[in-house]
C-alpha cells in the first residue's frame, strides 16, 4: 500500500500536483477494533499520513478488510456514509449485493466463481465422493453452499459436511473424527487460514495422512502452513490460488525496508533524532535466518495495488486532472463521487493486469492452480498446474497438466474417492436405499437391453430384429431359425423322404412286373398304381417344408401337401369301395359293379381331388401363405416360418383331408369280414386307423412345438402317414409276390370265398 501511494504521489500522469495521505492500521483479527477504527477515521479522530486539502473529507475511501465477516460488519458501517470499501481479499459472494453493499468494491473475485471451479475440479478427476469442512463464518458458509449446489450439478456426492470455529475446539474435535471414520479420500476444505492451520495440527496429531485435500485461495499457498510434520498431511494438495503478479520496482522497495528496520540503519545521512545509523554495505544475515517473507509471492499484494490505484483513478477523474494543467483543487470530493466513479474505472497496470469493476464491484475471476509438492531440496513449494478464468468462453476456462501433479505422499498415480466402483457397459446403476445418488449397484442389463457407456443410468432396449450380446454392451441382429437342409434333423428328415419315394418306386416296379398276376389284378392295379404316384407325391411335397421361406415355398408347401394327400385318400377310398362292391358283386342276383367301374372309379378320384383345388385355389386368393418373422415366441432369435394367412382355410384343408379319412375308415372297417384270403379291407382299416392317429396326435403337437420345430412335427406327420399307408397297404402283397409266390393265384385268391360261400 505504502509503495503504490508514493509511486503515484511521484507520478505526473495520474494526480499530478495532488498527493494522497493514508493511514494503516492493523485490528489484530478483532471485527470490533475494524469498526472503532473505521468509525474513528469517518469522524476524522484519527491522524493521516500526509496532507490534507483544505475543506476535503478527512477519509476518501478504506482499504480492507481482509476476512470476509469483518469486512461485511465493515461496509455495512460505511455504507450509509457512502464512504467506499475496496476489500483485497474478501471474497464472500453475500458482498455481492449492491442493494446491501452499494460502497463496496473488491479487487479479488468472489467466491461464486471459486466454488464452482471447486466442483469442476472433483469432477474432473472422477471423484464423486468427498467430504467438506468449511469454516463457521460467512467466508465458509457462504462459500460451501455454492460448492455443495454446483457438486449437486455436477454428479459430486458429498459424504459428509462439517463446519466449526477457530473459538470452538470440541467442535474440531468431532470434525477431526468424522474424517477418520469416513471412506471417502478426498476432502474439499473451504477454510479461512487459521481454522486451516487448526486443522492441520489436530490431523497431525492424530496422524490422519494420505488423504487429498482440495483448498481454496485462503490458505493454499499460506507459507506459514508450511511445518516439519504439515506436508504429511498436505502433500499433493490442489488449490485455486490468486494470480502472482510481478510489480516492478517493489521487491527493491521491500527489500530496502526490510533491510533499514532489520539491522536498524539507514541508507539516508544519520538522523540525530532517531538516533539510526548508516547502513554498512556488509551485513551479518545469519541474523534473518527465520525471516519467512517472500517478497516474489505477490498474490494479494498485487489486489492491494490494485485496489490503491483504482482510488487514484477514480479521484483523478473526479478532479479532472490532465497532464498539463493538472488538477482543479477546487473540487470538493465527497466519498458518495468516489464510489460512482470506482464504477467507471478501466485501467491497465504496468505489469499489464486489467482493472475494471463488474456489477457486484468485483473483478474477473482468474485463479491458478497450485499442487503442494516437494523439491529437490527438500524444501516445499506450490508448483503452479494449471489455471482457471472465468473471462474465457466455457470451453477454455479450465486448463490442468494433470501429468505436473502430484499426488499425497507422491504418488503419480491419480487417487480413487468413489462411494461404489464404477459400472461397467452391459449395466447400470441402482441407487442404494437411503443413500446418496452415488452410492449404487451394478445390475446386469436384462436379455435384450444394452448400456454401452460407463455408470449408466438405465439399460437400452435393442431394436425389435436385434439382440443384446452376451455382455450386454452391444445389440447384435438375433438369429434367424428356420429347418434348413444343412442342420441335421433337416438331413434326417429328407432322408426319410428320399427313403419313402425309393421304397414307393420299388413297389410300383414290383408291381409293374407282376402287373399280371392275380394278386395285382384282383387289388385293382390302376388304383393302386394311381395310389403310389400319390404316396410319392406325398414323400416328395414334405421337402417343400425345409428350407428358408420364401413366398412361392409358403404357397406351395400348404396347397401341395393339402392336394397330394386328398388324392392319396381318394384312392385308399376308390379301393375300399371297390372292394366292398367286388364283394356284393359275388352274390346271387347282383351286379352293383356296373355302377362303379374304372370310369367312375376315376372320377370319384378326380372329384374329390378337384374340391381340395378349389379350396386352395381359394385360399391362395384371399389369404394365401407368406413368410412370417416370429419375435414372440423367442425374444433371443428370430423364428423365420410360414404364416397361414387365414388360418380357417389351413384348417379347411386339414378337416377335407380328414373327411375323407373318416368316410374310408368307415367304409373299411364295414367291410372287415370280407374272406381271410382276400383281406383288402383289414389292411385299408388298419391304414386308415393309423393315418387318424397321426393326424390327430398332429393338432395338439403342432400347436404347442415352438420354432423349427412345428415344421418338423408337420412333416413327421406327412412321413409317418405316408409310410403307413405304404406299408399296410402294399407291404403284405409284395411279400406274397416276392416271397411266397405259390400264393399269387387265382385259386387261393378265391379258395376260401367258395368254400364260405356254400
């Protein structure tokens, strides 16, 4: 302070002609000695140092205070005086208010900008679980409950906050307790200096180290913290620091004052008066070894320089002064002038800081960040890591070499502070009961729903053709199903298909062959030969089930099966009749048989053939057969299979073909007593009691089998009926032809019809 002023008292740019008086005093940390002496100066008791323009106030402007309790008791003082207050380093935000502090003015930032930057801070390295101490005065309160709101913002859980005063040990006591028993490791300390240094002190005590400690301006780079046992404990701290500033000329001025009051001499002639010496040019400085002054530690002495020159400024603009006529004297200043024109200042200082008021009478909040580290010598110094200013866009107000810092009991590698570990992708987190946001659980993302970031919030649900993978963290295109010729119950059932059409052509050779027997005459061979054109039919329509569905395999597989079988039952149907008229054409007096004979034998076929084309032909037309892509039976896969279309034609379909079977199992089974020998009837009962029972265990198995799986239900019934027919039919008479050939004769064809019929 006293530099500034006698550097502007020297100037002849700023004030010229005019000199500023002062006077300094020190209230010793009593907020009650600030107000008795302010109070003093106001009523003009107090003597200034320098003159006093005749008829002018005896007090321009105060310079102060330094805590931030004392300087609000200060201005609220001052304030209907209008006298105004420029504080270097109070920086509660409750200053803010023009409408309670309209004289108060500060060449430091308020702590809004601090506290926020506190919580950027956190966040930026992950910590999301802390602790906060701050001190019981206005400066901490004040300070803590925007660092408590911004950490809320930013996704900072607190664990606990604590506060106590410099005056309340017991209170300390519980603090230094409540950090001992707490698991988070990071601890934010909005603290005013001496409630620091208690602190230090009690946690050295109890030998409390290895947590990592987040200051503020107040005691960050405090030289007087610095103790034998202190960075055990604040080793690696981080904080926001005021600005160094380098102001030219004043370290020669420190050390020149220093020097004279050290060794009590002086560079001037020898004062008689006060009875000092000269200085001699060699001194012994063994003497100062514990003179702990940094004179290149300007942080708030640069605020106070400041602060001197924006009250020159404002008297200079006020007077009206210009370099060549000087000053008008004659202008009475009165402090209310001086406080209007504090909020027009804008200068630039010689070290090139700019100094302008915002509309709280605050200046741009700039801060470095300092990192508690060790030398090379042992010594302890607050290494500069990075800086924050708020006059920057958002983006580029936070700057960190995070690879210059490091870390309690000099780690370099970065501290953990978290209340549960980190979820990784394919979870996300479910707050714990009764506990903060950050405390959770990791719970794996359910089949279907993914979390592909860190700590989700919530899983996301795959679209509807995708699939979550096995770790949940990526959505994969589910599988497609289908009964595919490559799998191996698709190989075993074409197999059996291919097996079913070979054994159908080896008895339509057989019976080609022996077409002229009496056993292949007397079984009506064109029926019959129709029959196992039909029966190939059917072995061959069951591999139109296999494959990937398509429109045509849809459309082709439900008609073909439905055609093929009717035509199959047709014949089995021809043939029973035949044999039921074959046999009344044998009695007395009949000749039922012109009735039925090869022609209407094969327009029976042909007819009821036709009505299955027509319903199909129906079917395709109003509602036909398409690919389906089923998503609700498996939620992991796609069942890729043929919808019906309407399924009342399906259905159609099915009841014709068991119509058919119905009426030809009745007819057969009347039929059953034909003669032993000529057992066409029992065989065709038989067939038909075997094709009922599949087709009839089919409904319940088709409904119920999921996927694939329907399909190959569908084409086992289509096999197994078909193998029936085959086998009960045609089996016995080729092992008559192939095997016991003495039997294929007319004679013990009808051996027994005679010998029954007398």
């Amino acid at each position: 302070m006293i530099f500034a002023i006698e550097e502007i008292n020297r100037s002849d740019f700023l004030l010229p002609n005019v000199s500023i008086g002062y006077r300094i005093y020190d209230n010793c940390g009593s907020t009650l000695s600030s107000v008795h002496t302010s109070m003093a100066l106001m009523n003009g008791d107090e003597r200034t140092v320098g003159k006093t323009c005749s008829g002018q106030s005896a007090i321009h402007a105060i310079i102060g205070e330094s805590e931030s309790s004392s300087t609000i008791v200060l201005a609220r003082t001052t304030g209907p005086f209008k006298i105004p207050v420029i504080s270097h380093s109070a920086t509660c935000e409750c200053l803010s208010s023009r409408k309670q502090f309209p004289s108060f003015f500060r060449t430091i930032a308020s702590d809004l900008y601090q506290s926020r930057a506190l919580a950027q801070l956190v966040k930026h390295f992950g910590w999301n679980w802390v602790g906060a101490i701050n001190s019981d005065s206005d400066y901490g309160n004040n300070g803590m409950a925007i660092f408590l709101a911004a950490a809320q913002e930013e996704g900072v859980c607190v664990e606990y906050t604590e506060k106590f005063h410099r005056t309340e040990p017991e209170k300390l006591l519980k603090v230094v307790e409540v950090i001992r028993k707490s698991t988070a490791r990071v601890i934010v300390g909005f603290l005013a200096h001496v409630e620091m240094n208690n602190l230090l002190e009690q946690l050295s005590l109890h030998n409390i180290t290895g947590l990592q400690f987040i200051g503020v301006e107040a005691w960050i780079t405090a030289d007087s913290l610095v103790t034998p046992t202190s960075f055990s404990v604040l080793g690696g701290s981080l904080g926001f620091a005021v600005q160094k500033a380098n102001i030219s000329g004043f370290t020669a001025f420190v050390i020149k004052e220093f020097w004279e009051k050290a060794f009590q001499c002086t560079e001037a002639n020898v004062d008689s008066v006060t009875g000092t010496t000269p200085c001699k040019e060699i001194m012994d400085l063994i003497e100062l070894k514990d003179y702990n002054d940094d004179v290149a530690e300007l942080r708030y002495s640069s605020n106070i320089y400041k602060a001197i020159y924006a009250v020159a400024h404002s008297l200079h603009r006020i007077l009206k002064c210009s370099e060549y006529l000087g000053c008008d004297k004659t202008v009475k200043v009165s402090p209310w002038q001086v406080v209007e024109s504090l909020k027009w200042v804008n200068f630039t200082i010689k070290n090139g800081d700019q100094v302008w008021f915002d509309s709280t009478g605050a200046t741009v909040a700039r801060y470095e960040v300092v990192n508690w580290q060790r030398g090379s010598d042992g010594s302890v110094r607050f290494k500069p890591v990075g800086y924050y200013d708020a006059s920057l866009p958002p983006g580029q107000r936070f700057v960190l070499r995070t690879e210059d810092i490091r870390w309690p009991g000099g780690n370099t590698e970065l501290p953990v502070s978290v209340c549960s570990e980190s979820c990784p992708p394919g979870t996300h987190k479910a707050l714990q009961k009764g506990k903060p946001v950050c405390c959770y659980d990791c719970i794996p993302c359910a089949d279907g729903e993914i979390s592909n970031t860190t700590d989700s919030n919530g899983c996301t649900k795959c679209r509807e053709e995708y699939w979550s993978n096995q770790k949940r963290d990526t959505c994969v295109l589910k599988n497609v199903e289908f009964l595919s010729y490559s799998e191996v119950m698709g190989k075993v059932l074409v197999f059996f298909s291919l097996f079913g059409v070979l054994l159908t052509l080896i008895v339509s050779t057989l019976f080609l062959i022996n077409k002229d027997t009496p056993l292949v005459k007397a079984n009506n061979s064109e029926l019959s030969f129709l029959l196992l054109f039909s029966l190939t039919l059917c072995f061959l329509c069951s591999l139109t089930f296999i494959g990937r569905p398509s429109d045509w395999s849809c459309m082709l597989r439900h008609t073909a099966f439905g055609i093929t079988f009717v035509l199959c039952i047709s014949c089995v149907l021809g043939k029973t009749i035949v044999v039921l008229m074959a046999f009344r054409a044998t009695l007395p007096g009949s000749n039922v048989m012109k009735w039925f004979g090869p022609a209407q034998q094969r327009l029976s076929v042909l007819a009821f053939t036709l009505i299955q084309v027509v319903i199909c032909i129906l079917w395709l037309t109003v509602n036909p057969p398409f690919p389906f892509k089923n998503m609700e039976y498996y939620k992991e896969k796609i069942i890729l299979e043929c919808a019906l279309g309407s399924p009342i034609w399906f259905w159609a379909v099915l009841g014709y073909i068991g119509l058919l079977a119905m009426l030809c199992f009745i007819l057969a089974f009347l039929a059953r007593k034909l003669p032993d020998n000529f057992n066409e009837a029992k065989l065709i009962t038989f067939s038909m009691l075997i094709f009922c029972a599949v087709w009839i265990t089919f409904i319940p198995a088709y409904v119920s089998s999921p996927g694939k799986f329907t399909v190959a239900v569908e084409i086992f019934a289509i096999l197994a009926s078909s193998y029936g027919l085959l086998f009960c039919i045609f089996v016995p008479k080729c092992f008559i032809i192939v095997l016991k050939p003495e039997l294929n004769t007319k004679k013990h064809l009808m051996g027994k019809t005679h010998s029954r019929s007398r």
